[in-house]
C-alpha cells in the first residue's frame, strides 16, 4: 500500500471496505470484524486510526500484528488468511490488515477458546458495520 492510498482511505471514512481501530481490544471483536470482511467482500482494518479519523499509531507493531495473528488462527472457523502493512504516517505506525473476500465461506466467531464454532456467530458487513448475518444469509453464503 502507497502512503496517499492510506491517507484517501482515512479520509473517505469508514464503510463496507473499511474499519478503524483506535487499538486491539479483544481477540473475538478483531475476529469479528475479519469474519465479516472475509464473508462480504474483503476489506481494510486499520489499527492506529480513532473513529474520527484521527491517527494515533500504535505502541508495538510486533505486539499487535500478534494479537491480530491469534484473532485471524484461532477465532475464525475456518482460519482466514490476511496480509498486513505497516505503514508510517504523522510520524507514528498505523497497520492495515488487508482481507480478501474468502472462498471458504461462512466464516464463524469461536468465542472463549470453545472448540466449536457457534452456527450463528457469522457476521457480514453492511455499510460500515459488522453484523450478524441471518439464517436466509447464511444459507447463501455457503453456495
């Protein structure tokens, strides 16, 4: 990713293609939003940038881009894969996780480390929201 691409995106906002995440939080709430990018049509997130588009960076790189690895491996039924760039703006890191749209769909959310994956924890994106996908919805993505 090209610096002015990552600038037109903070400046566009968030949308069906984006998210903004000011810092990692929990590991399902970054599956979450992985699983819907992967069930739609791929998408960005972005850790560093505040909801306002504000950037504030992150602390650690390695730190985060881990949290990010067990999130996409171990919460996401199947695992999805991902790439990532680190990339510098205002003088502080911001990582874009890019996420292609998945082949293998449905994607589900595994929560509290349970080794099934719960039937309706797939999420979808809808504008610039991840939202529980219906049954109606489920039942396409698995054609």
């Amino acid at each position: 990713m090209r610096y002015r691409e990552l600038l037109s995106l903070i400046e566009e906002g968030e949308n069906i293609e984006v998210e903004f995440k000011r810092k990692f939080t929990e590991p399902e709430k970054i599956a979450k939003e992985i699983i819907a990018f992967a069930n739609t049509k791929g998408g960005k997130l972005l850790f560093g940038i505040d909801d306002d588009k504000s950037v504030v960076g992150v602390e650690s790189e390695k730190g985060e881009i881990e949290y990010i690895d067990l999130a996409a491996r171990f919460y996401c039924e199947p695992p999805i894969n991902y790439t990532i760039d680190i990339m510098h703006i205002y003088r502080k890191d911001v990582i874009v996780v890019n996420i292609n749209e998945s082949r293998t769909k449905p994607h589900r959310l595994i929560e509290n480390g349970k080794q099934d994956a719960d039937e309706n924890k797939v999420y979808i994106r809808v504008q610039d929201k991840s939202v529980l996908a219906s049954k109606e919805t489920i039942k396409v993505l698995k054609k």
